[in-house]
C-alpha cells in the first residue's frame, strides 16, 4: 500500500514521533542529547519553526511544533541526517538510525493543544525514566522543567504556553504543573499519536453513531481532529497537490527542471553527473534536489537514482538547495 504524502500547510500544529531502527536507543548519553538539542535549535531559528513541547526518551523522541516559514519536513531534514552522521560517527557504527520516516500528526489545536502538551512531557514517567512528578521537573531531557521554571531553553517557546493557564507567571506555573500531574491518572492515551476521525470520534462506535446521525465524516491517520477539521486540512493539502499538478501540465518534470536550474546557474548539464564538490554544480543540485521535491513532488529515491546519490546525501543536497534558493531569490516554480 503506498504511504501518503506529508501534510504540510505553513502555521499547523504538528505531534512528531521518531523512532530508532528496531527499537535500539538512540541516545546513549548526555553528549547525544545535547548534540540533538543544539540541532534542533538551530532548526528552528532557520526555518522560523516554533516548538511548544519536547521530550527525550532512549529509543525515541517526541515534539510539538508549529510550522512557520519553512515546512515542517524542512526541519527535521535539518535535525534527523545531521544527527544520524554524528551519532554513527561518535559510537562508531554505521547504517540507519531511525526508523523508517518520521511520524507526524496534524492536529486541531483548539481541541488537543493543551492535550498533547501534557502527553509529550509525560512520556518520560510514563516510561519509567524517571519516578514521579517531582523527578519529572528535574528531568532536563524535557520541555516540561522549562515550562515549570525549573531550567532554561531559550529556543522553546513559554509565555505563549503559559498564558493558556493564567495572565500571571506564578499563578500559570502553578496551574500547568496541576494540569500536568492530573493527566498521570488518564494512561497512555493512544488516540493522542494520531488516527484521524476515528480516534476523534471516540473509536468505530463513535464512528457509527455519527454515520447514524447523518453527520458527514471522514477520517484520515495523519490528521488529529473532528470531521470538519479533517475535511479542511485535506481540502487545503488538495489544493497544493493541485498546483503540483498544474506544474506538470505546464511540462515541468525533471529533466525540464534540469535544463532550467542549469541555464540560471550557467552550469552544464553532463556537469552534474560528475564526482566533486565545485560550488556552481554543488549548488545546481542542490537547487534541482529542493525545487524538485518541495515544488513538482518528486521523491527522494528518484532524485537519488538520477543523481547517482546515496538517499542521505539528497536530503542534504535539498538543505543546501533551500538556502541557495533564499540567498539566490529564485523565482523557478514559485
């Protein structure tokens, strides 16, 4: 069954979930974290990306972000395949380090916001990393010690969190640290990691009702919200797959795109294939790598075969194109 598309709209609320290859850690000690940490933070203040809640667990991490100028996959390019070579360079190991791609869920902020603040900086109790909720706003591996006024992250964003419990520091501080230890009693709460209307609805029997009722409904396992919101954040992810189409019937594709990146950056097309690191075919493929994915929907695999690329190397060549096009103000299929 092919996988879907990302669903990537400019100011979502997105739950993301990454997971090491079968299961193995993916934090071996504090030197991993704070390497991720120093990455994401630089992720952010690039792609203008805001991030509201974070934990990190051994095996996996979990973040809830906003999206700003940049999409969210712009983003975890900058953190995943920067950290993956590092950590594989630290421990001396080779091969992938995550599982398969990483998992994001869509969600309506009005109805799971606050849910999902709560979810996230639980997960390491719930994991059994640390005890209880003291413990909890000592752990430093969380957002949670920050929202708490335990500790600083410049880069995570507080007053705004904080304003949801109270107008006043000390009052919201003491009111989230109550929400937050309210929700140990409520368990896992899978329908939290996605699912669609189903979850959303409270399960098949919810979904039933709804149908017997009358009510429209469709579901979607990206999309964390009610009916009415699943439908708008499809109709709006519809409309961009509708300019990707349009793009085609103009005849984009990629050798056209070749052509035309090549012709802006006075660079030979057979150049291309060529071993080497010059900067105008560096950049050439790089723009062709990000103009390709972000704009027509081309994959990764097939920039990679065209290219003669490992699949890493293309996620970093689409980085590099997206600074070439900001520096560059590139107007091709804008």
């Amino acid at each position: 069954m092919p996988r879907h598309k990302r669903l990537d709209i400019p100011g979502a609320v997105h739950h993301v979930i990454v997971r090491g290859l079968n299961r193995q850690d993916i934090f071996l000690g504090d030197n991993d974290r704070n390497d991720f940490l120093v990455r994401l933070e630089t992720g952010l203040s690039q792609t203008g990306c805001r991030c509201y809640a974070w934990a990190l667990l051994p095996n996996h991490f979990h973040l809830l972000v906003r999206t700003g100028e940049q999409s969210l996959s712009s983003l975890m390019r900058k953190i995943l395949s920067g950290y993956a070579i590092a950590f594989n360079r630290r421990h001396q190991r080779s091969g992938y380090l995550f599982q398969n791609r990483y998992k994001s869920v869509f969600c309506q902020e009005e109805k799971y916001f606050l849910e999902l603040l709560r979810y996230i900086h639980l997960n390491p109790l719930r994991a059994g990393v640390v005890k209880d909720m003291g413990e909890l706003e000592q752990y430093p591996w969380s957002g949670h010690a920050v929202l708490a006024g335990r500790t600083r992250r410049d880069w995570q964003v507080v007053v705004e969190v904080l304003a949801r419990f109270s107008r006043t520091e000390q009052e919201a501080v003491s009111r989230y640290r109550q929400f937050v230890a309210d929700g140990i009693s409520l368990g896992r709460r899978e329908e939290l990691t996605g699912g669609g209307l189903r979850r959303s609805a409270g399960g098949w029997e919810g979904l039933r009702q709804l149908q017997r009722s009358g009510e429209c409904c469709r579901g979607d396992e990206r999309i964390l919200g009610d009916g009415d919101f699943v439908n708008t954040v499809l109709q709006k992810a519809e409309e961009k797959l509708t300019r990707r189409e349009q793009y085609r019937r103009q005849g984009w594709d990629l050798p056209r795109l070749v052509q035309e990146v090549c012709k802006l950056l006075a660079v030979s097309p057979e150049d291309l294939r060529k071993k080497g690191r010059a900067n105008d075919i560096s950049h050439a493929k790089g723009l062709i790598c990000y103009l390709g994915y972000s704009r027509l929907g081309i994959s990764g695999t097939e920039l990679a075969g065209y290219f003669a690329m490992s699949r890493p190397s293309v996620s970093q060549a689409i980085q590099r194109g997206e600074r070439v096009a900001r520096e560059k103000a590139v107007n091709l299929l804008n």
